[in-house]
C-alpha cells in the first residue's frame, strides 16, 4: 500500500496591555453572558457539496482563519483609514461603485465606534461571524494565555535602533532552510522534484505572526491562538511532507479523511446497512487541539521514526526519500518555528504552528505510534474512524467501561493527558452534525452549537458585521435547507429543523413568505414534485436523494475536470459574463451547463469549437473581505519580508 502512496504522492513572561497594542477595539455596557444556538452558515463551508474550484487537499487541515487574500498581503493596518478612504479610487462598475461607498461610510463609522468606545473585534474560532469585547478583557486572555503556555519562548522585543532585526532573523532562517536543501538535493537524498516543491521563494517568503480569535463556544470565551505561515520559511517542506504522511497514516490506520459533512453521513449509512451498527454501538469523539500546541518535538520525532520503520517498505524509503531524510526534514521544520507577535519575536520550542499542514498528521502519527499495541486495540479495521482537521471520530462496539480504561491507560503512558475526549455514548456530535445510535437505528440531524456570547452587541453596529442571515438572508436561507436536507435522516426530523431555521429568520425579522419562496425553489431545482400518488417515495426521500446525488455529482464533476485538463493541455478561452453575484453554486452550474448546451447544439460541428467551453467565473466583489480593515490582525510587512537585496539573492 506504501507503493499505491507514492504513485498518489508524485505527482518567557509578556507584558500587558500597552499603547503599541492594536487598536481597533470597543464596547459596549456589559450585559449577564447569554446562552444561544449558533445558526451562522457558510456558503462554502464543511456543510456544503463540492463546488469549490479550489479544493487544494495540501491545506484542509488547517482553518480558514489562517487564509490571507493576495489583495490584503501588502496592506499595513496602522494605514487602515487612509485604505478605507481610497476603496472608491478602484476601477469598478457603476454598480459596484455605489456598493463600495456604501461599505466605505459604515467601515469608517465601526471604525471610529472600535476606537471610541475601545472595544476589538474578532472572528469567532471555528465558526463564521465576529465577537465584540472590551480590547483590555481581550489582551488580558491572550496574555495569560502566553503566560501560561511553555510552548513560546521570547526571544526579543522590537526596537527602533535595529528596526531590521526581524528581516535579519528571517534571512538567517532562509539561510539554513536553503543549505539543508541544497545538500540533499547534492546528496541526491531528494529528487528535483522533490526540491522544487520544498523550495523558498525569496520574493515571497515572510516570517510568521500570531494572532487570536475568540472560542464563544466555551464559558467565559477564552482565546485561540492562530499561528498564520502561509509563506513561511519551511511551507514548502510543510505542505509536502503533510500530505505525504497524512495519506501514510489514513491507510496505516484505516482513518478516513473527510472534507464535508455528507462524506461523514455516508459512511455512518453505509456502517448501518453493512450490518455493523448494533443497539449497543458507542460513538466517540475527540480533539487534538491542545495537543498541537503543546507536544514534545523529541517524542513526536521518536513515534515518526517508530511510524515509518514499521510501514515503510523493506528498502526503508518512499518517493525515493530514507527514513533518516524525512526525519531530518521534519525536525527543522520543528527547529525553525518563529513568529511575531505584537513588536515582540518567539520561538515555537514545542507544538507545531497551527497554520502549517504538517502539524496534525504529526500528532495523529505521535498519538498512535507512541504506543501502538494499546492504541490498535482501540482503533481497528472492523470500526470506523475518520477525522476533520483536529477533531476525530470512532465507533465502539465493546462496552464503554473498557473504552475508558484503555483511553485512561493511554492518557497514563504520555507526559501529558493526550486524549481529549468530548463526547462519548450513543447520541453525540461530530462537528455541527448529531449522530444518534436509536437502538441498531442510525438518526442524524443538525447539532447548534450552544454559544456564551451576546449577539445582541453587535445590533447597533451597521450590517456588515452583522450575522449572515441578516447581510444576505437568500442566501443563509437556501444554504439553511440545503444543510437540513443534508443532514436530516427522516422527514420528522426535516420539519423540526425547517421550524428552526423559520424560527431563525422570525427573530431577524424575516417574512415567512422568504422561506416559501426559497423552499420551492430548492423543490424545482432538485426535482420534487409538489403532488404526489399515493404508496409512492415521499417529497423528502426523493429530495434528500436528489440532493445526494448532486453532491456525488460535484465530486465526480471535479475529479474529471481536473484530469482533463491533465491529459489535455487545451488553450483555454475565457469569456466573461455579467451575473448577480447573489447566486449559488448549483443555479450557477444550471446557467453554465444550459449555455455549453446551446453552444454545441448550434455551432458545436465546427471544428475551432471542439475544445471550446464556457466557465463562468465567480468574480470576487472589489468590497468583500474589507471587513478586514476592522480586524487587524498582521504587523507590518516590512517586519514580515527580506530586505530588497535578500530577496534577489
């Protein structure tokens, strides 16, 4: 199998709160915390189907939280205003024009009030939306967190008489990155393939910063740290080596990888109809959050080194790389972990920056080869176990008192406790899914995250920071039932949902006549008749299947494509078509099958049309992700990248 893997593979203390902390910040007069269900949907989130372009596997490991828009990698945010002022100054359509000086008066009005009133605004971890608090509660939190945590060590804080120390640091990091490269490839250790793939961009290549974002998920909303590197020193050997032994490990431990929620709910179908699920099925669940950040590189390095000798075939190397190259690659990526944090230069001395893809196949790898014998004897072939990013999932089919023995003596065998169970039983959730085992029966339905936090701050703040459903309630609502259907395993459980989501949409003041419209919509477009003869499949059997079907549509669409345009290096014709951007994935994918249609209907015997398709891009609107401007988050560029003449070495 390691053989079917390499065909696949070719191709210190911190000071608090000071005046050169960030400052866009605010709050209002605090109210008792509230408890409420999260009902925020992304369009392009876990819940939807594949129609992302963009499905890079390199990077599903890590959050959206890390992402960086190519238009906002050279913004200084210390300018945010004189940014905000000159949105207008764009070449843009008349349209677009209006919507941006639209945005452009609220902007600076949230602006002011952040500044005014000294509150921050943060994303919510994991989750689509912001939160509000007081900018010295906030730096408090992350400054205890720092305090706290043995994994960052201070190597010194900024100073205007070496303002290029940071840029020195970074050059000195390229420097040894390169050299080690440069000698394996001599060494033919690596292929040149292999080097071209690990390799540093000079003009390119930043150091890496911290930030954090708030977990309204937990009582007293603590903070997440999110280590962003998407142009880091060592990405390129990060990326390679992830995925390499991400797939090394799924097949070493039967662990499926899943990128959406319909793959979970497929696969706990088909455990069903395989006879597998039985009355007493346990489900479990558990993350390794912590344990990213916080695990020995020494013990991590000794579980790979155990990993690779026991799977690795009998010559010991994989894509032509020896165990002793792969190890001595994944030590300075560990060696070489610095960031910058607030006019201040850490070292990562344990953990693995959560940016990067290799950290969670390494402390998957580390949790299950540290001791392997206990370990096979919790996760075997015979149940399922899958995982997304840092959070798991398996079956048990033994009784839950042996579960937790064998979880405690593997806890017992690490310095720390390993094993974050969340949840264990026959009714648990996985993510914003709930799997319940009903007697033998398999039931699933959306799970709301319970969240401590008060949206009702956010209220006397203009609507671009408001909740989806209020921005754009079209497009929250199709995404709301399209998730419900998804996720619904019977009918009644489709109606309870379809009462959630209209109670949603009553609280923001949305008609009901919305959801009616929306709803029959999805009717037409997924091929459910209104009327129905009787002893025939209900309306929700045929839609959910309907619904299923286009997923496996999508995905099979996109594999396709993409191995087309493999084999066939096609020039390719763009032609570009106004639409409204309001539209989804699926009304899009409508719109651009009837037009190929049309095209080699009437003209498709011409030869110059043979090859000829037409795509429609999704366009991003020049004023999107300008909520940024309010969430500053990165120093400066100049403390990030290569001093001119570093960069054209």
């Amino acid at each position: 199998m390691a053989d079917q893997i390499n065909d696949s593979i070719e191709e210190m203390s911190v000071s608090s709160f000071s005046s050169d902390d960030e400052l866009e910040t605010i709050s209002f007069p605090w109210g008792t915390e509230l408890r409420y269900k999260d009902n925020s949907i992304n369009e392009n989130d876990w819940s939807s189907s594949d129609d992302s372009d963009n499905d890079n596997d390199d990077d599903k490991e890590i959050t959206y939280h890390h992402e960086e828009l190519s238009k906002f990698k050279n913004v200084n945010w210390y300018m945010a205003r004189f940014h905000i002022n000159d949105m207008d100054q764009e070449s843009v359509s008349r349209h677009e024009s209006r919507q941006i000086c639209y945005y452009k008066e609220k902007l600076l009005k949230i602006r002011k009030e952040l500044i005014d009133q000294e509150l921050i605004l943060r994303p919510v971890y994991k989750y689509i939306g912001y939160h509000l608090e007081s900018i010295h509660t906030f730096y408090n939190k992350a400054n205890q967190f720092l305090n706290q945590t043995s994994s960052y060590s201070l190597m010194f804080k900024f100073s205007r008489s070496h303002p290029t120390a940071t840029q020195n640091r970074l050059a000195n990091i390229v420097e040894r990155v390169e050299t080690i490269l440069n000698n394996l490839l001599h060494s033919k250790s690596i292929t040149d393939a292999q080097y071209m793939a690990m390799k540093i961009n000079r003009s390119s290549v930043r150091m890496n910063y911290l930030y954090f974002v708030s977990e309204t998920q937990k009582e007293g909303i603590p903070v997440q740290p999110i280590m962003v590197c998407n142009d880091g020193p060592t990405m390129g050997i990060s990326r390679y080596l992830g995925r390499l032994l991400g797939l090394l490990f799924n097949d070493a431990t039967y662990c499926k990888k899943f990128h959406k929620a319909y793959n979970v709910i497929h696969a706990m179908d088909f455990y069903q109809k395989s006879g597998q699920l039985r009355p007493t099925t346990l489900f479990a669940s558990f993350n390794i959050n912590d344990l990213c950040l916080n695990f020995s590189h020494e013990q991590v390095i000794t579980a790979l080194e155990h990993f690779l000798i026991s799977y690795i075939s009998s010559d010991y190397t994989i894509q032509g790389m020896t165990i002793s190259t792969i190890l001595q690659l994944v030590r300075l990526v560990l060696d070489e972990q610095y960031f910058i944090y607030k006019y201040k230069f850490y070292r990562q001395t344990a953990g693995s920056a959560s940016g990067s893809s290799l950290t969670i196949p390494l402390v998957y790898i580390y949790l299950y080869y540290w001791q392997p014998d206990l370990l096979q004897d919790l996760i075997n072939k015979n149940e399922l176990f899958f995982r997304y990013q840092d959070e798991a999932f398996i079956t048990w089919n033994r009784s839950e008192d042996e579960l937790r023995t064998i979880l405690a003596m593997a806890n017992s065998q690490f310095p720390q406790p390993m094993w974050n169970i969340t949840h264990i039983g026959s009714t648990i959730h996985f993510r914003d899914i709930e799997l319940t085992n009903n007697n033998g029966l398999l039931k699933t339905c959306v799970y709301h995250q319970e969240m401590f936090d008060d949206n009702k701050l956010l209220s006397s703040f203009p609507d671009i920071i408001q909740p989806s459903i209020k921005q754009e309630p079209w497009k929250w609502l199709r995404t709301a039932i399209l998730k419900a259907i998804r996720y619904s395993s019977d009918n009644n459980t489709l109606q309870e949902e379809m009462l959630e989501i209209k109670w949603q949409l009553e609280l923001y003041q949305i008609p009901n006549s919305v959801f009616d419209q929306a709803y029959s919509e999805i009717l037409e477009d997924f091929g459910v008749p209104i009327a129905y003869p009787r002893h025939t499949r209900s309306s929700y059997d045929i839609m959910r299947q309907h619904v299923f079907n286009y997923d496996q549509y999508r995905k099979a669409y996109k594999k396709e494509k993409q191995q087309q345009q493999q084999h066939k290096q096609q020039p390719q014709i763009i032609l570009g078509l106004p639409y409204n951007t309001d539209l989804d994935g699926s009304t899009i994918d409508k719109i651009e099958t009837e037009l190929n249609s049309n095209l080699y209907q009437y003209v498709g015997h011409r030869p110059r049309i043979e090859h000829f398709s037409i795509k429609i891009l999704r366009h991003p609107s020049p004023f999107l992700n300008f909520i940024d401007f309010l969430v500053k988050r990165r120093p400066s560029v100049d403390y990030l990248t290569l001093v001119d003449y570093e960069k054209n070495k």
